[in-house]
C-alpha cells in the first residue's frame, strides 16, 4: 500500500510510472454482463435474494463445472460476496480460536488475516522454485501438528502463477489425513495457457473444497462477487452461516452473472485469457533474458515472480529503486511472505504489450545502474 | 425460516398468504438511484475502489450527518458492504476469543452469530416493555464483567421498533466504562415518527461507534451496502481489516448510493418514511383494540412487537396456527432471544394498508377462535 501511495505521489508529480503492481484485470467488463445489470436495473430486480445466491446462478456455476467434465450440482454451489466473502464463510466454518491454518509462503497475504479474524493462525509451508512454488505432501506433512485443521492452497497461485501438478494434487488428496480440509484458491482458474494439466481441482478429485470469484477470468472485480464449491456436508453450516454474516450476495452483479458463461461473454474471457498468456510470456522471455530469472514459468494468472538477486540488491530495495529512479512500479516479495522474500519482486502483467516492452526496457537500464552502484 | 419455508408451501397450494415477516421495504428503488446505476454501467465505473469506499460517497454520508446538526468528517466514515460487513470488521476489530459482547433480549438474531464468528460470545440482557425493550445503565451494569468488551444496541430496535432515550443514551455514554465501546446500530435511521428525541445517536454523544445501511430507509437491501461512522483511533485498524477482507463495497452500488442523497431521492425517501408510519400506527391501533397489545409503540423502523398472550396461547403456537388456519406470517418472539419469547409476535409493516386491514381482519378471527379453543 505505501508503495501504490508513493506511486500515485509520483505521478501527481508529472511522472509516467507503469503500474505492475495491480492484481486487477485492465479489460472492461465484457459487453454480455453489463448488458443484463441494466436490464435487472430496469425490471427492479434489487431486493435481497436467498443467501446461498439466486437458484439459476447456482446452476449455471454447476454447469460451468459440468462442462469441463465434473460433476457439481447445484446444490453444492454457494454464491459469495467475491472469493473473500467465500473465504470468510470458510474461516468461520471451519476454524476455531487456537486452530492452525496451512497456508503457502509465498502466498496471498489476506489469507492470514482472514484465519486471525476467527481467532485462528496460519503456518507458513515455504515453497520454493525447485517444486514451482507448491508443496509437496511431504512439505505439509513437515508442519503438521495436532492444532491443524486443514490447509488452503492456491492454484494458480498467487504471486507466482504456477498450478499445483496433477500428481502433487493427487497425492495431496489421497494423503493429508481424513479429517483435514483441503481448500483449493482458483480464483485464478479459466487464466491459464493452452494445455493445462487440468482445469479444475475438482477433475482430480472430488476433495477440495473450491474458493471462486467472478473477478478475475470474468473480469467483473468490483461486482463483489464469488463462490464455494462444497462438500454436500458443509452446505447446510455455510448457509446458516451466509445468512446470518452476509444476508446475500449483491443482487444486481448476481444477475449481471449470469450472463457472465453466455457464449458472446464466454468468447470474450477467451480472448482476454490468451491476451493474459501472451503478455506474461512476453515479460517472462525478457526478464529471463535481463537474468531477472523467473524460475518457476507460471501455469496462469497474470503474475510473474522473478528473482531479482542479480541486480545485486535485496528485493525490497530494487522494488524501491526501480519506483524511484525508473517509475516501475513492482511488489516486493516481503508483501507475500517471509520465505526467500529479498530475492523475488512480483510483476503483474495487467497492461499491454507496449508497456510490457516499455517496462522490460527501463528494467535493462535498472539493472546496469543497480549493479554498478 | 421454517415459517418462510411453510408459507411458501401454502402460496404453492394456492393459499394467500399474508407476509408479515418480511424485513425488506416493499418499495421499489428511487428512480435516482437506478439511474446513477445504469451510468455507472455505461461509464465502464466497475472495477474495485478504494477499501473504505469512493471518496466522495464518505464525503456525502458525513454531509448527511452536517445536515442532521451533527459533526462528522468523511474520515471517520467507512462505507462497507451491508451493514452486515461493517458489523463484521467491527467484531473483528473490537473482540477477541473469549470476549463478551452484551446485546439486547429481545435483538436482532445474527448478532451472536458475528460475535461466535470472531470466537466470542454474547451477554444477553433482557429488556421489557417498562423501559421500551431498551436498556438502561443499570441493566448493563448488572450484567458487565471482567470479560464484557462492550455493547451493541439499536436505535430503532429490531424486532421493537423502539429508540433509547436520550436521558437515557447520555447515561449510557457517561456511564459506561472509558474502555468499553459502544455500538449503536442505526440501521432504521430516519424511518422514524414525525418528532424522534433525535435523529441519530451522535447528537447526543460522539461517543458511539455507528452502523449504518443504506438497506432500510434508502431501500437499496440487495445492494449490500452500508457504513461505519468511527472515532479516529479506529479507522486505521478497520482499514487494514477492510482491505484484507473485502477488498471494497460493491462499486455500482456506491455510484448508485451517491444519489440516495440527491434531493429527489430524498424526497421519495421521505414520502416512503410517513407511509410506513401511518402503517404501523394502523396496525398497532388494530392489535391494541383486539388485546394484542403492543407494548411499547415503535418511535421507528417498520415493526410491531405484539404481546399475544390474551389469545391464550404461546407465541410460537400462535404464530403457527395463524400460519396455518389464517394464512398470515409473522415472526416469533423465539426468533430474537429467551425473554418472554413465548409472549410475543414480531409484525413487520412491509405491507401495504389494504393488507392491513385484512390481516387485522383475520386477526379478529383468529383470537376468538384461539381464545375459545
């Protein structure tokens, strides 16, 4: 946050900062959803709606799901106010003052907060390059201890982009003891490059519980929007739980949704998700070649997380010199962890390729600066 | 929600069912708001905004409280996602596992739910028609301990409709200790009688922390939108909270919200305020006359809590028999805590008079039936 304050201080000095730091889509929201927001507008469609989310948006979640060869009814599907609407109906489930929450570090830096807020905590499970930034069973199995409750894993993660293999997903659900949760984060499901391994956890096995939101391949951030795909014996608590913390999810971005899997909207992800792909492997190639090493290629998502350690300076400083002295804004790995958090900056490729190649070449002059000095 | 469930059952057999249970106005959205909507739509204004909502949205609620006589800086004021997500930043900003939270007996139902949310628990205390339903000091000091953090009252209360005093707001303020907060849920603000005591607890005292929605007297329910108004020592922490655990308010809703205060809507909210007081004054006229005596008339909001004991039955066997062998829903004392809950019925005025009347008339039947019984 002081680094988007100091960025937007920056610009309100005449600077032209490239924001690589935004983990928002750049696209407007496609043409379908905004159509059938005014049309809800129109018909006064804003009271409340049932908690677990309008009976039509639950089906057509299942069927989203069903598409791609899983099974889900619509019964399991509960509509959230966005992925942290649904994390905090999971937290609350779930959890219980004292118990421990598994988390990956690097991971998403909210996942703490929302484990605290229930009273809980998290163990970090470090991840590094060498396994693509996933654990391993073995790794979990390092930190398990008796307060564990469950673990949150994020694929594609978050900052770093890579999926969990198929195989270390298989082994996950196969060995992580029988009363453990296991929430598998695919907010970032859909924006993933040609030939995913799979496209959901749930093709794998039918274990993990699933985070959704309708932010990030659907592009719809601010309609505040998400959902959980359970288990059919967490439905009822949840529900119990939604109505009573939530009330409902936001009527009109709930009908807008809907339109959200029409074929025009549909083909219009599919367009951005290829845009997404190109422009990541663009930056990926340049920051590679720059020995700014990006040594886990991600699998989706828009994020890169490249080791910075051949510049010469600790993660945080290059993060802070490159705003400075180049106007590049960038996360620093500190923001996602503890583990390895000086050698690794996030960028996030959420503008176009003429700001990816603007981008790549400060980052060239960036470099020979910083390892001069 | 079993009553709603068998209501509906009854609808389905063709039966008309009379709602008295619903807590959701039943007018349409001012045409202003809807408006502000469908620009926000075409202008492309969907993506997240800032955690504590759109500037100048804070700038208009402070403004609403400038022209209420009372001193508020958009600072101080969070917009959040339904007042539900400002109740749930405020338990996880002002209660720990283990603390206590003291509610009103009767209350609103999801209150503990938030407290059991963050690991704490609710303190009930009972209020009775002698003091309004509304606490006095004397009730919570009886009641404090060690572990009480605090307070949560509301002014209108649901399910009573009834405001604390302001004699006895300013002994609450006085009174309780320096280091115990105080909330005061003004979700029914301004649907309110012709001449309220005041208009909202901060113009007695600046010492209450203000949940506020956008939900009852603006009518935007499905809109999920609502605010804090805080002391300045609080929004820092409740920033970080909102930040990590909504990312922002739904944002058409606040571009939306921004016009609830154009004069238009004003007006329209305003017009909406005095049919829902002639309502509820029709109906408690009717309950009074027919000995289900309404203790204490509301000073607010659109509810009547009815004392049905004349009909010589407990409350929860009244409101089923209504339910079945009068077709009228409404609420029973059970659902808002322990004390004399088997005395009373909660009639909400989200009807119009024509309704009523016809409940008043199948009411009239009922007790002699009950009563002969």
């Amino acid at each position: 946050m002081e680094l988007l304050e100091r960025a937007h201080e920056l610009e309100a000095q005449g600077f032209d900062v490239l924001h690589m730091e935004v983990g928002e889509p750049d696209f407007p929201v496609a043409a379908p959803i905004i159509e059938a927001a005014k049309v809800a507008l129109q018909r006064g469609l804003t009271q409340y709606t049932s908690a677990t989310g309008l009976p039509e948006l639950r089906s057509a979640v299942a069927d989203y799901y069903n598409k791609l060869g899983v099974k889900v009814r619509a019964e399991q599907v509960v509509i959230t106010s966005g992925a942290s609407g649904g994390l905090m109906l999971l937290a609350a489930a779930l959890l219980n003052p004292g118990d421990l929450l598994q988390v990956t570090d690097p991971g998403y830096p909210c996942n703490d907060v929302f484990a605290e807020a229930v009273g809980a905590s998290v163990v970090r499970v470090p991840v590094s390059a060498q396994t693509a930034f996933q654990p391993t069973l073995k790794d979990l199995q390092a930190r398990w201890s008796e307060k564990v409750r469950g673990v949150l894993l994020a694929s594609p993660a978050n900052p770093t982009g890579t999926m969990i293999a198929r195989s270390a997903m298989e082994e996950l659900c196969a060995g992580l003891p029988d009363d453990a949760f296991l929430i598998v984060d695919e907010i970032y499901q859909g924006l993933v490059g040609e030939q995913p391994e799979y496209r959901t956890a749930l093709s794998v096995s039918s274990r993990p519980i699933i985070l959704q939101s309708f932010s990030k391949y659907f592009g719809m951030t601010g309609w505040r929007l998400g959902w959980l795909v359970l288990p059919d014996e967490l439905v009822d608590g949840v529900r119990r739980l939604a109505q009573n913390l939530f009330i409902c999810p936001p009527t009109v971005s709930q009908y807008a949704a809907l339109a959200a899997f029409s074929p025009g909207a549909m083909e219009e992800h599919e367009r951005r998700r290829r845009i997404f792909r190109e422009r990541t492997l663009r930056l990926a190639e340049g920051l590679n070649a720059l020995g700014l090493t990006v040594p886990a290629l991600p699998d989706g998502a828009f994020y890169l997380y490249s080791d910075v350690s051949a510049a010469g300076l600790p993660a945080s400083a290059f993060s802070r010199r490159l705003l400075e002295e180049f106007h590049i804004a960038a996360t620093p790995g500190l923001d996602f962890g503890e583990y390895q958090n000086e050698r690794f900056v996030r960028f996030a490729c959420t503008v176009d390729l003429g700001v990816i190649d603007e981008v790549l070449s400060r980052l060239k002059a960036a470099v020979s600066r910083f390892q001069a000095s």
